[in-house]
C-alpha cells in the first residue's frame, strides 16, 4: 500500500472515529478489518505483530517458527488474497477506480452490481484472465508501509486496545498449539463426514473460500487445473540418490513441492517360521514436525502410521504378502536360518499433496540404490545349527527392483478423478484410490480413503486409468534414477 493511499485511509479513520466507537454496525459485532503495522491495533481492526517479520517474502527462506511469526506469516497472506481480490474489481471495472460523480445512492448500486456481476463470474468462469493473472502475480515483496499519521495519535480508549491485543494472542496461541490444531481438525472433521473423511491426515489442512473452491473444481471438470496441468498429468519429479552415507541405499524424491527420503539399511535376521525361504522388509515413515504444522506431536504420529500401513498395503500385499511387489525370496540366505532384513524408512520432509505416490517413487529409488553385502556361507555347519556366514565388505550385489511398482493415486473431485493431486486439491476429494502397478502391469497392492463410497464398477475404471499413467511414471522414474545414479558417479 503507498503512502499516499495510506494517509488517505488514515484520514478516513479519523473521521469516521465516532462510527467506530459505534463499533462499526455495518462490519458485524466480533468482526474486524485487516491492517498492517501502521494501524492502531484495537476493536475492529486486528494489526500485526510488531518487529516481527511480516511480508510474504520474508518467510521464503525460513518458515515461521514463533507464535508471532505464523500470526503475522497468516495475516499476510489472508491481506494478499483480499489485496488481490479489489485488484481484480478494478481491473474489471474502471468506475470504482474514480466514481462518477453520480448521487449517493447511485454509486452504492453501482459497487454492488460490480461485486455482483464480480462474484458471478468468479463462480462460473474458471479461466477468465484476470483472474488466472492475479493467481500468477501474488505479491510476494515487501510493500511500503504509510506513516500512519493520524492513526495512531487517535485515542479509542485502553479498554478496546486491550480486547483486540487479546484477540490477536489468542489467534496466534492457537497457531503455536498443535493440541488446538488437533482439536479445530476433529471438530471440522465431525461436521462434514457426512460427505468425506473431513480432515483426513494424508493432505493437509487448506482453508479455501467458496470462490476458490468452485475455481478448482471447475477447472478440473474442464481438464485444465490451477496450475495448466491436465487431470492425468504429473508435476515435475527430480530424484537425488545417496543421500545418507550411511545406509545401503538411499533417495530425496521431489513431486512439485511435496519432498520425502528414504532409506534402505540391510541387517542379517533369521526368518520366520512361516515363511523359511523368504527375507522380511518392514516399512516406517516418519512425517518432519516442519512438514506442516498440524502434524506437529501426535498429528504426525497418526500420519506415519497411516502411511506405513498403505506403503505395505501397496508394495507388500498387505498381510498377506499376495502379490507383493519385492522379492523376499531374493532374501534369503539359508532357508530357515539365514536371512537378510531390509528396514526402509521414510522421512516426510514437506507436504503439498500426493505424499504417498512420492513415498513409493522415494522408496523405488532408495532399492535401485542399495548394494546388498555378498554373503559365504560356511559348508561345513550340521544342519541343526545356525551356519557361520561371512559378509564381505567390498562386494555388493545390486538390488533387483524389476518387479518393485510404482503408487498411482487417483483422487476423485466431483465427477472426475486426477493425479498427483495438491494439497488444495486434497481438499475437495471425495474419495482416492492408490494403485501399485509394476513393470508387467501387473497389480500389486491397492488401498482407499476418503469417506465417501464408491461404485464397483468406477473402481475399476480408476484402476484401468492408474495402470495406463503408471507406465508413464514408472518411465520417467526409471529415467530420473539413472540420470541420479550417472551423475552420483562422476561426483566419485
């Protein structure tokens, strides 16, 4: 905001003092506009904190970590959404630039019309062009603060100073308390499953107005998405292999702006008793507190167990094992003695959407980078005793992951289904289904969540979808890894 215009405001503030003392009975009891630090913070208007960074840009490096810091971090971005919503208004119509110098009442009718003729094409019109340029240009600078004369040399009483200082530390506990965050979750997930799972945990929480909703959802029907991808395409995917020196394997995955590791450590175990000729893998995923901050304590807990579930479901074949999509028998050793087990872990390092598609292409590539230790196995060993084995520091063998699939998530919006879905996205799901599919196009795992049911018969139309696009992933995969592998050599 100028300066001009914020001397301007401020001399509107002066003179409308007796109407805020009135508490503003236009704006609504307990309601309050936004402002920045030049304004007094008290009834009616909620400031921010001040000394504390502000603007968007500001957190592009470093996330918000104080109270303070999430407080004025959310109060910028809901100013930049509101900021960006009269750009359009003006944009779109010039009066309410300079009105005319009609009577009163006239020009009252005339802003109306324009918010009404605004919110109407806002609902229908998905790609009109201003609108698809306000998304493309957020203002991520630092604006210039006015001077705020007259302002704050304006005295509404200790009293409301003191109410709106307590509303604003109120705000921002609620920020710095992920029990509270917890807590909204469960009840927004109360009031709505009787359509979806609510607050599922696999996306994150985005807060969409209506506009923005029908914006997304109106996209998608037409095959054209907020960000100009088409339902079925991904976003970009860049793979980094041997990232943790110490581990077997290891892989950072990058889907768009959704991040995740895994790692491969492989340990000599015996087998189990039902299973004598295979190895055994076991899967844990860890969710960063930094990855969001509702899955901050025991948010992230019930995060890592849900997704550790799914990524045995898929890879595994759940308890099962039926067509699991890694070899076990490749694991073993000795039959009924010797074996290897393989812990992969995951670490959830930022969330935007997709994050279980991004696990299995992490883990994917964690396997193609792990060296299995050659093993010899003492001959001479009766057979009632375990075997003396020696592994060799030098030889490796290379894990097959011929047969290890790929997760295609196919996450249903409205009448149609999409992949590689946003958090904001996520939102607006009624249901997904993730497929794992290998090379042979064979299914391997299949799991479900959302609350809302599914027919039979669009199921399979998902799972038909998700083996033709998985063969474009598993492609692109197959070509990121090698090019991650190639450029890990020259480095040694």
């Amino acid at each position: 905001m100028s300066k001009s215009k914020e001397t301007s405001n401020s001399r509107l503030l002066e003179i409308g003092e007796d109407i805020s003392k009135a508490r503003y009975r236009g704006r609504g009891k307990d309601k309050y506009y936004l402002c920045d630090a030049a304004y007094t913070n008290t009834r009616g208007f909620m400031a921010p904190y001040r000394n504390t960074r502000y603007w968007l840009a500001d957190y592009h490096r470093r996330r918000a970590t104080t109270k303070e810091e999430k407080f004025n971090h959310a109060h910028a971005q809901l100013r930049n959404v509101i900021e960006r919503s009269y750009g359009v208004l003006k944009q779109r119509f010039p009066i309410l630039k300079q009105m005319a110098p009609f009577p009163f009442l006239v020009q009252r009718d005339i802003v109306i019309a324009c918010f009404a003729v605004h919110n109407f094409i806002r609902k229908y019109d998905a790609h009109d062009e201003l609108f698809m340029a306000s998304g493309e240009n957020i203002d991520q600078g630092q604006g210039e603060e006015g001077d705020g004369q007259h302002v704050h040399d304006m005295e509404w009483g200790s009293q409301a100073n003191e109410y709106m200082s307590n509303l604003r530390d109120q705000i921002a506990n609620q920020f710095a308390s992920p029990s509270l965050l917890r807590s909204d979750c469960r009840r927004r997930r109360t009031t709505s499953n009787r359509h979806t799972q609510g607050c599922n945990r696999f996306p994150g929480m985005v807060g969409l107005s209506i506009g923005e909703k029908h914006f997304i959802q109106g996209g998608i029907s037409q095959d054209l998405r907020t960000d100009g991808r088409k339902r079925l395409t991904y976003r970009p995917i860049s793979v980094e292999t041997g990232v943790i020196a110490q581990a077997n394997g290891s892989a950072r995955v990058k889907m768009g702006k959704t991040e995740v590791i895994a790692s491969v450590k492989a340990e000599l175990g015996r087998p189990s008793s039902s299973a004598p000729d295979k190895g055994k893998v076991s899967i844990y995923i860890d969710c960063s507190p930094t990855a969001a901050p509702q899955y901050e304590g025991r948010g992230g807990e019930e995060l890592s167990m849900e997704l550790s579930s799914a990524l045995r479901q898929c890879l595994l074949g759940g308890k099962s094992g039926a067509g699991a999509g890694i070899n076990l028998s490749s694991l073993a050793i000795v039959d009924g003695k010797v074996c290897w087990d393989l812990y992969i872990d995951g670490l959830v390092i930022n969330i935007d959407g997709n994050i279980l598609d991004a696990l299995g292409a992490a883990i994917k590539a964690a396997l193609s980078n792990t060296g299995i230790p050659k093993v010899n196995v003492a001959s001479t060993a009766p057979s009632d005793e375990q075997p003396e084995v020696d592994v060799s520091d030098e030889e490796f063998l290379q894990f097959d992951t011929t047969a290890v699939p790929v997760i295609v998530t196919l996450t249903k919006v409205g009448r149609h289904y999409i992949v590689d879905a946003t958090s904001e996205e996520e939102s607006q799901m009624s249901s997904a289904v993730s497929v794992s599919v290998n090379r042979e196009g064979l299914i391997c795992g299949l799991t479900k969540r959302g609350g809302a049911g599914l027919d039979p018969s669009v199921v399979l139309d998902m799972i038909s979808v998700g083996k033709h696009v998985s063969e474009e992933l598993m492609n692109k995969l197959d070509s990121e890894i090698a090019a991650a592998e190639a450029a890990m050599e020259e480095e040694s």
